[in-house]
C-alpha cells in the first residue's frame, strides 16, 4: 500500500510524457505539459535519492545477496 501513490505518480509520468510526443510544440498547453513532466520527473528523482541510502546488502541463509529496505 505504501507504493501506490508513487506507482500512481510514476504511470501519470509516463503519461505525460507520451501526451507530450503526440502534442504539436505550438500547441497552448504544451510548455504547461512539459512543467507537468519536469515536476513529475524531478519528484520520482528525489523518492530514489531518499531510498537508495537505506538499501543495504544482507544475506541469507542460503547465501543469497538480498536488498533490504523495500
């Protein structure tokens, strides 16, 4: 449950920025689109800076080289 409003905000990118392909560049709402995506693409940056450093390897039992943190 915790990932949903992040896979929400990472399928609105991903969206955004086929609208944008398909969007003429003299269009009204196309400089609004690419605020849209730059906001939406900086936003998914910043979650993966915050996670990245509370991953850390562990291993298993077995041997296995799991990430914890997820």
């Amino acid at each position: 449950l915790l990932y949903k409003p992040i896979d929400r905000v990472t399928r609105s990118t991903l969206v955004l920025h086929d609208l944008l392909k398909h969007t003429p560049a003299d269009h009204p709402d196309y400089p609004l689109l690419q605020d849209a995506l730059r906001i939406s693409q900086n936003f998914l940056s910043s979650i993966n800076e915050d996670i990245d450093p509370r991953r850390t390897a562990v291993t298993t039992p077995k041997g296995e080289v799991r990430q914890a943190g997820r």
